[in-house]
C-alpha cells in the first residue's frame, strides 16, 4: 500500500466518512474491560481572543529556551519517529555515515534547491529576520521534506506567529522562539498523520488539550488539511507552491483555532515534561469551556491530577483508545440519548469534606467588584471540590485563609478581570503542588 494511500485510510476513520459506525472514546486502566464513552457533537469549543492570546503566549513564550535545532528538538520531545536524514559515502571503508552539522557546507547543490533555499532566505528576511529564521538549514544544506513542512506550518499561521513575535519583541530573540513552536507544532502534526498515530506523555496531553480547545471535529478536519498540505508540498518544486499550500492549510484552519494551537504549541515547548504540563494546561484562557469540552468528548476531567494520570492517546479503527495509569478510575459513561449524559471522568479518591470555592469573604468582594459582580455567589455550586481527606480540610483552616486573602487581593488588583480570566486563575491556584494534594480532582 503506498504512502498516502495509508494515510487516506487514516483520515477516513478520523473525519468519520462512514457514518453507519460510531467512533468512540475507549478508557483503558489495563484492569479489566476499558469503559466506553460515546462523544458528544454539540459542543462549543472556547474561543482564545487576542488580548488572551497575547497574555498566554508573553507569560510562556518567555520561558521557552529556543532550541538551535528546533525539528530535531520537537522530534524528541514528541516522539516521533526519524525518518529520514544526511550521509556521507566514505570511499575507502565504502559505508554510508551519517552526516555532521555544518559537513555539508560544500556540496553543489541544483539549481531549483538553491532558488528554494534563495526564496526562504529571502522570506525569512521580509517576515522575521535575515538569515536561517526558522533553523530550517542547520543540518539540512537545502529545504528537505521536514523541513518544508515546517516552513508551510509557519506560513499557515504567519498572522498570530506575527502578533506572538510582537509580544515577545523585548526578548533578545523572539524569532528563535517562534521557530522552537513552529517546530513543535510541525512534529505534531506530522505525528498525527502517521497510520494509527499513538502519543505518549507530552504528545497525549497535546492531543486531549487540542480536542478541548478545538472540539473533535475541528482536530479531525485539521488532520484532513494537514495530510493534504503535506501531499502538495511532497510534490511541490518551489517556494511559491510551497507558501500556495501554506496558505491554504492557513483557511482550513481559521484563525480562532490558529490562536488555540500556537498557544498549546507555545506552553508544549515551555513546559517540555508530562507532570509540568498537566497542571498548565487547566490554568490556559478558555480552560473552562475546554473542560467541559474534553469531559463531554473524550471522558476525561480537564484536572492537573486526572491529565496526569494519562500515558497515551491512540487512533485505531473502532476509536481513540487513552491509556490511563492503574490506579486511575474511570466512571462509566452514561448511554446516549440522556438529556445531559455526564462524561467518564478520570478522578482520585477523596474522601475528605466539600470545600467551596467561592467563601464568604470571597463572595462579598465580588459583589462590589466592577466586572464580576453578579455572576457568582456564596458557596456556588460550579465551583466545589472534596478533600482527599478530613486532615486535608476541616473548617476554616489557616491555610483556607490564606487562600481567601490571596484570592481577594488578586480582585483589588484585577478591577478589570473577566469572568473567564477570574476563573482561570482559580483554576492556576487549585493546581499549585500543595492546593493538589489537598484537592486532587480540582474543581
């Protein structure tokens, strides 16, 4: 079967071209039959505007250590398979060596390379900054498939990478981050087109956020875009059809789901390990709806402590299979057609007392602030959690305290705060290291 061949077959399954078979979502601990969860269609992703945006990718971007080999860096940091590369003939022992950084530097290249090396440069120049600007040459003496790749990613998305470049403009480099995500998010999406795709550890936690964010169907039409993308550039002989792809990748995509994926790709590279990147990923703007969307489509709860607990995403034929770690558990989903069915959902054992998010104190300061006055009350009732145990809370304890008087000097300095913004800030203290011991499940 060829290449592309095999990756239609993939895309078949992800778009759900054959409606007469139902995908579903499969939660296997390895104890016993996984639980089935049927996802929902009706659901809303979050919408990231551009002032979230900005304040997601200047707090993360700025700890992002630009990689000088940033495929090479993605590849790793995702898994992804290596497929291809340079070597030299050694004459005399007659073996084909992989070749160094730089070794390349005096071979003749044809002439339709060293125009497509001539039109990067040049675009490189016009767009961020002269010279090498996505560290697409660094082990490569032309543009290779990869590297093309990443080059279409980054034109597809040149409008928010422009508006992340600006944000981060103090740093002495801002264009070595940008091209460190772009990296990121290239690998990722060539790790989804691969047959039966399985991500583990960041990658997984990068699927389940890029469902919430952008909803089952948008990921899947995404996938359909990138596997025709990475066709037309496999055949392209050029930069314009190169950057004719890109932008085309770039209206399939749109840019609300465009600010969603660089802020994911941005937070990925910055928080490069599994644990760091589960109690992120719940703080992010929008991380609200996001939750509601992961839970109704995937049956997992979009908590620090239930995203830990999961090793890997695969995409067979039936479904998507997540595996979650054995002492997770999963509640099964309810069956379809309920009026609400309530997701799976992936929790710890807490047997401690309900605490209430929003106190008394909390709820008094919110009725005389500008913005969110109205919209919460005392001991509301979207926003509790249970201790893992009695010792964990038991009263107005110091610590409960402490807590209130850092949540209402947040509102004194925040006059302006949305109800997303407030919320999401809830959500960035309860996944603190200490607030998850206590609270396991989040809120």
């Amino acid at each position: 079967m060829s290449r592309w061949a095999g990756l239609l077959l993939l895309f078949a399954f992800l778009v759900g071209c054959n409606a007469t078979t139902r995908k579903v979502v499969r939660l296997d601990t390895g104890q016993g039959a996984p639980t089935v969860h049927l996802p929902r269609q009706d659901m809303e992703p979050p919408g990231v505007d551009e002032d979230e945006f900005k304040e997601a990718v200047a707090k993360y971007g700025r700890i992002v250590r630009p990689a000088a080999r940033p495929l090479e860096f993605a590849r790793r940091l995702l898994g992804v398979p290596e497929r291809s590369g340079w070597y030299r003939y050694e004459g005399r022992s007659r073996r084909l060596l992989p070749s160094g950084t730089g070794s390349q530097q005096h071979l003749r290249l044809l002439p339709e390379d060293e125009e497509l090396n001539r039109r990067y440069l040049l675009w490189c120049e016009r767009t961020w900054e002269p010279g090498d600007c996505l560290r697409l040459l660094v082990d490569s003496p032309v543009l290779d498939g990869d590297g093309k790749y990443a080059l279409a990613m980054a034109i597809a998305h040149s409008k928010v990478l422009g508006a992340m470049k600006e944000e981060l403009g103090r740093l002495v480099s801002p264009s070595a981050v940008v091209a460190t995500v772009v990296g990121g998010l290239t690998m990722y999406a060539i790790l989804l087109a691969l047959p039966e795709p399985v991500s583990k550890g960041v990658a997984a936690l990068l699927t389940l956020g890029a469902v919430g964010y952008l909803g089952w169907d948008t990921v899947w039409r995404l996938v359909d875009g990138w596997l025709v993308l990475m066709e037309e550039v496999d055949g392209s002989t050029n930069f314009d059809e190169i950057h004719a792809s890109g932008e085309k990748f770039g209206e399939v995509m749109g840019e609300k789901a465009a600010r969603a994926f660089v802020m994911l790709g941005t937070v990925v590279v910055a928080r490069s390990t599994a644990g760091e990147l589960a109690s992120t990923l719940p703080t992010l703007p929008g991380a609200g709806q996001a939750a509601v969307v992961a839970e109704s489509q995937l049956g997992i709860r979009f908590t620090a402590s239930a995203l830990a607990q999961v090793e890997s995403v695969a995409v067979t034929a039936e479904g998507v299979t997540i595996a979650l770690s054995p002492n997770a558990m999963a509640m099964n989903a309810q069956p379809q057609g309920q009026q609400r069915p309530r997701a799976s959902q992936v929790t710890a054992e807490a047997t401690g007392q309900e605490h209430h998010v929003i106190s008394k104190r909390i709820a008094l300061r919110l009725e005389k602030h500008t913005t969110l006055q109205g919209h919460y009350k005392e001991r509301d009732p979207r926003f509790v959690t249970r201790a893992k145990t009695t010792e964990d809370h038991n009263g107005y304890q110091k610590w409960h305290r402490e807590v209130d008087k850092e949540v209402i000097r947040w509102l004194d300095e925040n006059p302006k705060a949305t109800p997303q913004r407030f919320e999401n800030y809830l959500r960035e203290v309860y996944s603190r290291p200490d607030m998850i011991k206590r609270f396991p499940n989040g809120f």
